[in-house]
C-alpha cells in the first residue's frame, strides 16, 4: 500500500493539504482532464467527419460509377448512330447514282425513239411506195390480162410481185415492231420520270 497516502505521510512530506503544490497539481489534474475531454470530443468530430466522407466518398463513387456507365451507353449509341449515317450516307450517293444512270439511260432512250421515229416513218414511205407499186402492177395484170385477150406478152413476172408482197409485209413487220418498241420506251421514260418526280 505504497500508493494509499495519509494525513501524517503528506505532513512528512511537508505538504499540506490546500498547499500550492497541491493547488498546481489539481490544476495539471483539471487541465489534463478538459484537454483529455477536448481530445475526446475532437476525436469523435473526426469520426463523424471521417464517416460524412467516407459516406460521400461512397456517394460520389456510385455517381462515377452511373456516369461511367451514361457515358458508355452514349458512346455506344453515338457509334451506332455514326454507323447509320455513314449507311445511309452510302445508300443516298449509290440513289444518285442510280438517278443519273437512269436519266442517261432515259435520254438515250428518247434520242433512240427520235431516231425509231424517224425510221418508222421511212418504213411508212417505204410501204406507201410498195403499196402504190403493186397497186401499179395489179392494175399491169388487169391491163396484161385484157392484152393476153388481145395477144401482148406481159410484162411483170409474177415471183416479181410475190418478191414486192414479201417486201412489203416485211416492211409493216418492222414498222409494228419499231412501233411497239417506241411505245415501251416511252412507258419507261413516262415512269422514269413519275419516280423522279
């Protein structure tokens, strides 16, 4: 019991109670218990701000975390969509170049039919001359037919009038041909042109 003091041992000692020795050492004593109550309280403000961080640092990463994840849905989104316009972008040139192919194509056509036209028409003149040809000879065999009566040779042949028959329904032949051909082409530049509309 060496720790346990008495009366008589701080009278020994030449301290008494209430002594300025004493006086410091209680001061010491209350200082050392407000600082320890300071350091406390301290302590605990620490803990409360260091749990407010960690809560926002938990915070803040789930946020990084939903940001991460935005900015990767975008950037998937934004790829996707450069994909479709450079798609579409392909789709649109290769539609105008279709375009052009098709007027070229519709020009040509018109200055083919132009010149189709034209030799419809020379088959028509062609076929008139045929037609009056042989108009002539029929009325030759008329008249060669009332001669043979009066003893005069005639004076066409008759494979002469079968070679122009043959020549003229090859003539209508080709004219119906040119004919419907001219006709195609105009339905096909007629709708041609409804689709560039």
């Amino acid at each position: 019991m060496s720790n346990v003091h008495t009366l008589k041992d701080i009278k020994n000692r030449r301290h008494r109670l209430g002594s300025t020795y004493e006086q410091e050492l209680e001061k010491k004593i209350r200082t050392a218990i407000d600082f320890n109550s300071e350091i406390i309280d301290f302590n605990e403000k620490l803990q409360a701000e260091n749990l407010e961080y960690s809560e926002r640092e938990e915070d803040i990463g789930n946020k990084i975390s939903q940001l991460n994840a935005s900015s990767a849905k975008v950037r998937s989104q934004l790829i996707s969509e450069r994909r479709s316009r450079i798609e579409l972008e392909a789709e649109v040139k290769s539609l105008k170049s279709n375009i052009k192919t098709l007027k070229r194509e519709a020009t040509l056509a018109q200055k083919a039919s132009f010149a189709d036209k034209v030799q419809i028409l020379s088959l028509e003149t062609k076929i008139r001359e045929l037609e009056g040809k042989l108009e002539d000879i029929d009325l030759e065999r008329t008249y060669h037919d009332l001669d043979a009566m009066g003893g005069e040779p005639a004076q066409i042949s008759s494979s002469e009038i079968e070679s122009l028959r043959l020549e003229l329904e090859h003539a209508k032949e080709d004219r119906n041909s040119k004919e419907y051909t001219i006709e195609c082409m105009e339905k096909g530049i007629e709708s041609s042109n409804n689709i560039f509309k």
